[in-house]
C-alpha cells in the first residue's frame, strides 16, 4: 500500500464532511508512524483517521475499530494496540527526540516505553497507572518497546491491582524486561566513563553480564552478595544477552546461591596476546581501566598512582576449536610461580622493564595443557580455576590422526 494512497484517502474522507486538511500535514503524520515506528500503512491510516477524529470532533470517520486492548505480558511486535500499566520505572531519556521513557507494569509483564517529543504527551509519573490508547509497539536491538506518538490518547486511571513481578531463571531471560534471583560474582573494569558498574550476575541455571549506568539515585552492588533485581531491561547484541540494570529495583537479600559458572574446557595455550603480564590499573574509584605505558586512562588520563595486575589474555586450542580465555592474577601467579610482587621487582631491576615480565609469563605457559573453568562472555572464557594437565601421547597421536583422515 502507497503513502499516497493512504494521504489521499484520509483527505477525501475528512473532504467528505466539509473539512479541509493540509495534506502536508497528513503525510507527515503516516510517513513519521511508518518509517519511523515501522507500523504497516494500514494501521497508520487508521491511526490518523483517529486523531484527526477527534481532532475535528468529527463522529464516523475513523477507520475500522479502535485498538485493540491487551495485557502486557502478550502484546509482541508490530502490532497496534491499547494497554493498561503502572510507571514501575523512569530512566534517562537518550536524545532531545524523545521527551520520556521508562518502563510499564501489569499482572502479565513489563514493556519499556518510549514517548517521543513531537507527541506533546503528558508526562507520566512513577507509581501511577495509565491507560494507553492506540500505541504502537515496535523493536529495537531485539527489544519490544511501546511508542507513545501523536495519535496516542493517555490517561491516568485508579488502579488497586498488586504488582509482584515474575522471577526467571537467568537461562530463561528473553529480550525485553526480566526480574532474577541472582548472585554478583564478577566485577569487570568499566569501559566507559558513563559506566557506574558492570561485571557478572550468576544463579542456578547459568550466568550473565550486567551493567549500571550512571543515574541519580543508582548504587553499585556489592560482590558475593545475592539480590531480587525486579525489572531490569534484557538486551541483546550479538546473539548475547546482557541485563542493563538502570531501570531495575535491586534489594540484596539473606542467604546465598549455587550459581553454575560454566563448562570445563582443556588445551594446550598456543598464544599468548600483547597486554598481558605485568600492568597497571587506574585507581580512580569504579574505573579501573589498564593503563597504557605512559600511565595514561582513556577516561581519566595521566594517573601517577596506579596500581598493578597480572594477567593474561590467551588462546587455547583443543585441538577442535580455539578459544579465547583470561586468567586472572590468582591463576597467573599459581601457573607460572611469579607472585605479583615479584613481576613488580623484575620489572623495576630488569632493563627490558614489564616486556621481560610479559615474556617470562608468556614461555611459562604457552605450549603447555590445561583444564580451565569459567564462564564464556563476549566471545572469552573468563577462567576461575585452571590447573595444568601432564601430556598425554595418544592424545597427540588422536589428532594427528584425526586431521590425516580430514585432509583432501
């Protein structure tokens, strides 16, 4: 179906009842519902009959039937449709575009939404209940979210409804919103200057990364400790799921959790990358970013006072497949017998400086087999425990056969 048609259509009808509307005017409105929030023409066309319906105070115009009304928890993309929700979270809106978002609440489930500034909506306040009429839910980034545009009508409502949010298993999160049980097992360093926190959640059935962006009012988590986190957006990139805990309501709670850390992997290291060995960290609270050898952070720049780590960032081959895996200091020092204190040492007494460090750690552990357990995020295997294995012939002589037999 054409633009076109859909903008000449409208104007006859209003034509029709002796009321003449710009036509510019009409195509903005179905050009921005369509290419913009990604509804189907059809649906645009009714959208701004609607509007303009009421708009004029002109009965019988509008085309077909109203939205239809659903529970949150069964609306998907792609569809045109009138909700009911409680405001269970406000959070920072991302460009001048958008005048609010946040996220809405029923019994069934929870949906961010987005209002966009040319809609001149009402602003919506947290804790109240609202009803949304003719609002169009779309995707981004493989999440649903709910558009308040131009031709949504909102409308604060009464509501004694109790809310008490579903918990999922984290293997069980799906793009949208969630609410887990989970323990804080990792930090990471952040990687952007607007990160408040981000690191490792875990539960019984698995693990996933998390981030906090900072926002007035957000605290960190502390590690090891358990917390509900009720409502916080499921993301997806790359295949991969991650929890952006900006909107979500944490509270830490008593007790403690089994929380599955991931597969055994063995291999032999076979490379060893840049950036490992001795390095520094910035001391900044909440950063601690590696340093470049000038002590410079690309957030926080020159840091005099630094503190160092170990590390490495390797390759490790099974002889099917590569992967990539980071040890931590702990495991550094228990492979390779160099302490953190003694990397320092060699460092400051050798004229080669921290390359002497990096080579030493690198023989020390290349070519040589391993068990490694951890959990793979973002393409690496962040090993928790790894111990080295003796050499085993028939295993070399299994894959050179192995690979005699695949080759052409």
């Amino acid at each position: 179906m054409d633009i076109t048609d859909v903008v000449e259509r409208i104007s006859r009808k209003f034509a029709s009842k002796g009321i003449n509307i710009d036509r510019k005017k009409i195509e903005s409105k179905v050009t921005r519902l369509v290419e913009e929030f990604g509804v189907n023409p059809s649906e645009a066309e009714r959208t701004v009959l609607n509007e303009f319906s009421r708009e004029y105070s002109v009965p019988g115009t509008a085309g077909g039937r109203s939205a239809e009304q659903k529970d949150i928890g069964e609306i998907a993309s792609g569809e045109w449709v009138t909700i009911q929700g409680k405001v269970v979270a406000l959070t920072q809106s991302p460009s001048p575009s958008v005048s609010q978002t946040g996220i809405l609440a029923d019994p069934t489930g929870a949906i961010r939404f987005v209002a966009w500034a040319r809609s001149q909506a009402p602003a919506l306040q947290q804790g109240r209940w609202y009803r949304l009429e003719s609002a169009v839910v779309d995707e981004y980034r493989g999440v649903p979210k709910q558009n308040i545009h131009s031709g949504t009508t909102v409308a604060e409502i009464e509501s004694d409804v109790a809310l008490v949010p579903s918990l999922s298993q984290i293997s069980k999160l799906k793009p949208g919103v969630g609410s887990v049980r989970a323990k804080v097992i990792e930090e990471w360093e952040p990687n952007h200057e607007r990160m408040l926190e981000t690191g490792l959640l875990g539960d019984e059935s698995g693990v996933i990364k998390f981030i906090i962006w900072k926002e007035e009012g957000k605290e960190r988590l502390e590690p090891g400790t358990v917390y509900s986190i009720y409502y916080a957006l499921v993301d997806e990139f790359n295949g991969r799921l991650s929890l952006n805990l900006s909107s979500a309501v944490y509270i830490p709670e008593e007790g403690d959790l089994d929380v599955k850390r991931g597969d055994t992997v063995k291999g032999v290291i076979i490379h060893v990358a840049p950036g490992s060995g001795l390095i520094k960290r910035c001391p900044v609270e909440g950063c601690n970013r590696t340093l470049s050898r000038q002590n410079y952070c690309p957030v926080h720049e020159i840091q005099q006072k630094f503190r160092y780590d170990l590390r490495v960032k390797g390759v490790l081959d099974d002889g099917k497949k590569a992967k990539n895996i980071l040890f931590s200091r702990e495991i550094v020092e228990a492979l390779t017998g160099i302490t953190l204190d003694e990397a320092i040492k060699l460092a400051e007494s050798n004229p080669l400086g921290m390359d002497e460090v990096f080579y030493r750690i690198r023989d020390a552990v290349t070519g040589r087999y391993y068990s490694c357990s951890g959990s793979e995020i973002e393409g690496r295997i962040l090993a928790k425990k790894c111990e080295k294995l003796a050499f085993n012939p028939a295993d070399l002589a299994a894959l050179i056969n192995r690979a005699a037999g695949e080759s052409p």
